[in-house]
C-alpha cells in the first residue's frame, strides 16, 4: 500500500497506470484475532499453528460453502447447464441461517464479493512458499470400476483431481506471481518443509497439494466471476522484523505482474439496440464451460490466455448475440460489445401459459373451427 501511493506520487509510469486503470482493494488482515495472537508471540516464540484461528474457532479459509461439490453432484445427475448452473452458483440457504456455523469474518467476505464485481484475486498466507489455484476440493471417485492403468504425467498423476474449466487460464496466472518471484522457482532445494510438490515450477493445485472443501478460492470461482489463487509468500508464517524487508524485495515485481493480469483477457459492455445496459447478461467462452454475468452497468470482464475465442452474450428476453474475438499477448483485455435484439420468446411464454402449457392445435384449413379453437385463437392474436 505504501508502495503503490508513493510510486504514483513520484510519477512511476507503470504504478500510475495500474491504479489509474484497475480498482484495487486491499485487505490488510483478514483474521485480525489470529493476528493479534501470532503479533504478541513474535516469530521466535510462534508456531505453524498459532494465528490460524479466529477467536471463534473458525479457520476462514475453509469456512465457505462447499459450492464444487453441489456442482460434481448436480453434473453426474444431467443438470447442467439446464437446471442447475455451472457459474454464479447460489449459497445454500442454510449455510446464510443466523445459527449457521459461519465466522462474522466470512459473512462479510460473502457479502463484500457479492457488492463488487471482482475479476482477479488474492490470498496472501504464509509457511509455504508456492501458488496455490483452484480447485481445492478433491472430487470423490467414481464407483465404478476404474479404467486400465496408463503411463501418468503431471496433470492425470492424481485422477481425484477435479480441474476447473479455466484451468489454463489459473497455471498462466500462476506463473505470472512464480515467475516474477526472487525465489518460488528454486525448488530445486525443495519445498519448505518437504520435498517440492510443484513440479519444479512453484505452483500447484490446490486439491492435489492439500485437498480441502469450502475454500474461499472455490467459492470465488463458482460464485462470483473472480479467480481468486493462494499466494504462499514465504517459509516463514510471521517473519522477524528484520527479514521483511527481504521478504518485500521477493514478493514486489510478482504482485506487480499478478495484478496486471487482470488487463488480460476480453472485456466490454452488453446493451439493448437503444444503448440501455442489460445487467446479469451471460457471457459465454467457447470450449470453457463456465460463464461470467455482466455488472449492474452491463459490463463484463473475462480473463482468457491469448487466442481466437467464439463469445456469445445471451440474457433473458433478448436474442443472443456471438462474435470471435482476439486475445493477444500484450497486456490489454481486447474490447468485445455485445447488442442483443429483443426476442418474442417473453410473448411466446405469456400465450403457452394462456394455453395451460398444451401444444397450441393446429388449425387446418377447410375445416370448420370449434368455438373453443375460435376462443383460442382470439386469445393468441
């Protein structure tokens, strides 16, 4: 925070242009209670434990709802897309009872990610020193009986392992902060505290490093349109004064270059043929089978890796509208709009309703029509 403020004071080109292009948001601490515990022990005295917990007993972490199973469940049933959704899944009605057991911290975090159309986020923790991206939820197997064993590489190793349909688009943004980072990439000396997990490239999974359901990552991705990835910025869960201005040098040009990502990708806005917004659009990506909506203001942002993508923007009572659109590899999300054409199919609903949802007869002609047909067809016009 400091840095970004004096940057943009003194006229540092780069600073300038992410805060004047970007809406940033900065959580200094998420869990203020566990803080205040790891603060008071200091870095000699702490441990991996110490500072986890909310007072209340909450590791907020996995206190979200547990969204990528209700999705695994309602896709081995055939309900998705049709009955069930596979973005903007909505929170359990239970899980938001007054006596649910939820952290105040987490209820307001829900609340926060509803409030802003977030596209890009993350988690800063400690003890590790890797990128960690969805899905953290390991996916149960199947109980049928497995297929023939095969020779394994490094994204089937784990069968358990779900992966999102961004998948792709969750490794490049991985990279992004590894790549960038003084020394996530020498794994060669291993992990932390055990051997390296990341295939030497300082990112991994979430569910094939350590499964967990109702992270705040899967919930993100199933709930809201942001991608949201774990930044594990050091061995070290609370460092000593002394060692952060090290640990700042490490971590400095990776959040620089994470945070630039957003502007990657497509964006624009869906309006009707008088200009007029059309909010909670769906923006749909050929090949990536999970969407995004549009923003109060009828904007969208998509976050893609560069390529040649077929988008369609579809919203209720309007016809859809598909063109393909561009993504290079230079920083700058390309502009893609969308004007949708009101449809007939709102009318069309109103006149089977009329009809009791019974296939409207057809009328023949040269056939004297009943007084019921006469009724009907008076109603239909």
């Amino acid at each position: 925070m400091q840095f970004l403020c004096k940057e943009y004071q003194d006229g540092n080109p780069r600073v300038r242009g992410l805060v004047t292009d970007t809406r940033i948001h900065l959580v200094p601490s998420l869990n203020p209670d566990g803080y205040e515990l790891a603060r008071e022990a200091g870095s000699e005295l702490g441990n991996w434990a110490l500072g986890h917990w909310t007072e209340e007993g909450f590791d907020l972490f996995e206190n979200f709802p547990d969204l990528a199973s209700a999705l695994w469940a309602a896709e081995e049933r055939k309900l998705v897309p049709h009955q069930f959704p596979n973005h903007h899944i909505p929170i359990p009605e239970h899980y938001l009872a007054e006596d649910a057991a939820v952290a105040v911290e987490t209820r307001a975090v829900m609340a926060w990610m509803d409030k802003n159309p977030f596209v890009l986020g993350a988690n800063l923790q400690g003890g590790e020193k890797l990128v960690s991206f969805p899905f953290d939820t390991a996916r149960p197997s199947p109980p049928t009986p497995a297929p023939a064993p095969r020779t394994p590489d490094y994204e089937d190793e784990h069968p358990e392992v779900q992966e999102t349909p961004d998948h792709a688009v969750f490794r490049w943004l991985a990279i992004s902060y590894a790549s960038a980072h003084l020394t996530m990439s020498e794994t060669f000396r291993g992990g932390c505290h055990t051997q390296d997990v990341t295939d030497a490239m300082g990112i991994v999974q979430g569910a094939k490093w350590h499964p967990r359901a109702g992270s705040m990552n899967d919930f993100s991705y199933l709930h809201t349109n942001c991608l949201e990835l774990s930044l594990y910025l050091g061995c070290d869960k609370f460092p000593h004064e002394s060692e952060l201005q090290q640990e700042w040098e490490n971590n400095k040009e990776s959040l620089l270059t994470f945070m630039e990502q957003v502007h990657r990708g497509i964006k624009g806005t869906v309006t009707d043929q008088q200009g007029e917004p059309i909010a909670n659009a769906t923006i749909v990506v050929g090949g990536i089978n999970h969407n995004v909506r549009t923003a109060s203001g009828g904007d969208y942002w998509r976050i893609l890796n560069p390529g040649e993508y077929r988008v369609s923007a579809r919203a209720e009572g309007y016809n859809p509208s598909v063109k393909t659109c561009h993504v290079l590899y230079d920083i700058g999300a390309t502009q893609c709009n969308f004007v949708l054409s009101r449809s007939n199919w709102k009318r069309i609903r109103e006149i089977m309703a009329m009809n009791g949802r019974r296939p409207i007869r057809l009328v023949v002609p040269g056939r004297p029509m009943t007084p019921r047909e006469r009724m009907r067809l008076r109603m239909r016009l």
